[in-house]
C-alpha cells in the first residue's frame, strides 16, 4: 500500500479515473484473457449434456456457466497471487506483477476475489442444487493450488484437479445429476493443464531452488518435467479419444481431435529440454489455440447431428 493510501480523509476520495484504473490493474493481475483455456472446454461439456438431455442450447444456463467460470478462475487467480506474492518478490521474472509493485494493494486483491467468489457462489445456486451443494468443494483445491508449492514437488497435479472441475461442473449445471462422461472430460483438461504447467515451471528453476520453491522441474530438472509433459498430453489425447466415443461424435469432433494432436506434436518440437526460448509460444499460442479449435470442431460437430438453438 502506498502512503497515499494510508492516509485517511487527507482529501477528496479517488474519482471514476482511479476506479477504472484499479479495475484494470486488478484484470491484468488475474491474467483475465487467460479464461480462454479453461472456457471452451466447459462450453463443450455443457453443450454435450444439451444435446444429450434434448438437443437444445439453453442460453441462460450457457451464461450462468460463463458467469461461474469467469467468476471461479478470477478468485482462484487473485487468491494465488495474493498467497504468492513474497515469492514473487524473490523471483526476477515475477517481480513486476501488480501485488508485488503496488500497482494493486493486497486489500483491493481481497475485495476483488471475495466479489468474484460471491459471483460464482450465485451462479453456481441459480443453477442447480447440486451445483450450490458442490461449490464449496470447488473452492477448496483453487485455495491449496498455491500453498502447494511449498509441500510438495507435485504442485501440478492440483492445479490439474482443480481445472477438471470446469468441465465437470459444466456438464453437472445442465443435467443436475452426476456423470461419469463428465469426469473423463474433465481429466482430460486437468492432466493437459497440468501437463503445460509443467512446462511453464522450466522457466523458474533457477529461482524456484533459490527460494526453497518445490515443483518437478526444480526436484527433478527440465528434461524430466518435458518428458512428463509429454506423456501428460499423451493421455490428454487418450481420454479426448475416450470421451468422443462414449459420446457418439461424429466426424467434426474427429477432425478436431487430429488438430489437436498436430498442435501436440508441434507443441512439444518447439520447446526441448535445452530450448525454451520459444516456450511462451509454446505455452499461451498453442495451448489456447488447442482449446478454441477443439470446441469450435465439437460444437459443429453437435451442429451437424441436431443440437438446435
């Protein structure tokens, strides 16, 4: 917190340019455009329960979906880098974010995550009872995903936990009722975010052991944390495979299934163990696209076999 804000009453309060300027300090502190990769994959899920329950987009439930997943993946940012932000300050490609500046203070942090919790806590009742009966669960791994780097080297596997979640509440806001076609689709997203995690680590190693930061690749090194990435995305394509064809799609999703692969492959050809200069690449182009192609493919793919509007 800066002096200025220490000081009470010492002139007029802040105007609508200052509010602005906040919210927009506190959205590029919770990366905001990153919910393209988490949102796709949730409208997939979503979708598919529609067309299974009576093929018909029931637009309100699309957007409650939305409303929850922005709501859920903006707290469980700000909770992080909030939970993080002393390691941050030790880390050099980490110590610009706006907590460890001050361009966002830690109580504008708070009150932006508790709104975006209330947010998806109201989603999540408008939905189903099952979805309020489940939401504080939800909550629960977004929380521990950053103190999970402190006691474990496997900090991954529950920020892949808490990604399969978007995918199944997804399929669980539409159908109120608990499916195992879900569950597949959601490991896959979280073992393929937790996979690119993985990746994303190589580049903290360095200060990761300096700081005491446990993850695969300051325990195990890079080439080890590349390798199970691989074999993580492997599996990615396995239950992609999986889920498809418990779900009957149809030659879209097929289609989306070979891009995919391909963007794996080019994915992990792009980024080597002693090479990670193109890793952002790798990491927000790739993975994004990955997400975007895969849903545009199935939601055609439903298109075609009679999902209506």
């Amino acid at each position: 917190m800066s002096a200025a804000e220490g000081v009470v009453g010492s002139g007029p309060g802040p105007g609508p340019g200052a509010e602005v300027g906040r919210t927009r300090a506190f959205l590029r502190l919770v990366v905001i455009e990153h919910s393209v990769f988490a949102l796709p994959f949730a409208y997939m899920a979503a979708l598919t329960a529609m067309f299974r329950e009576n093929r018909s987009v029931h637009w309100w439930q699309l957007f409650l979906v939305t409303v929850a997943m922005v709501g859920m993946r903006t707290f469980a940012m700000a909770a992080n880098r909030i939970i993080d932000r002393e390691i941050d300050a030790r880390n050099p490609r980490t110590a610009n974010r706006e907590l460890v500046t001050g361009a966002v203070s830690v109580r504008t942090a708070w009150t932006g995550a508790a709104v975006a919790l209330v947010v998806f806590l109201g989603a999540a009742a408008l939905l189903n009872p099952l979805c309020l009966a489940l939401a504080p669960v939800a909550v629960v791994p977004m929380v521990v995903y950053p103190y999970g780097k402190r006691f474990t080297n496997f900090p991954h596997a529950i920020l892949g936990l808490a990604q399969a979640i978007g995918p199944t509440g997804a399929w669980l806001a539409v159908t109120g009722a608990w499916s195992w076609h879900a569950v597949l689709l959601g490991l896959a997203v979280g073992i393929w975010i937790g996979g690119f995690d993985l990746i994303y680590a190589c580049q903290d190693v360095t200060a990761d052991r300096a700081n005491g930061v446990k993850s695969v690749p300051a325990r195990f090194g890079t080439a080890a944390a590349i390798h199970a990435t691989r074999a993580a995305h492997l599996v990615t394509t396995v239950l992609l495979v999986a889920f498809g064809l418990l779900t009957h799609a149809g030659a879209f999703y097929w289609l989306g299934m070979v891009i995919v692969a391909a963007a794996f492959v080019y994915e992990h050809t792009i980024v080597r163990p002693h090479d990670l200069t193109r890793l952002n690449r790798a990491f927000f182009q790739v993975n994004s696209f990955i997400g975007i192609a895969l849903f545009v493919c199935a939601l055609l793919d439903l298109a075609v076999r009679g999902l209506g509007v």
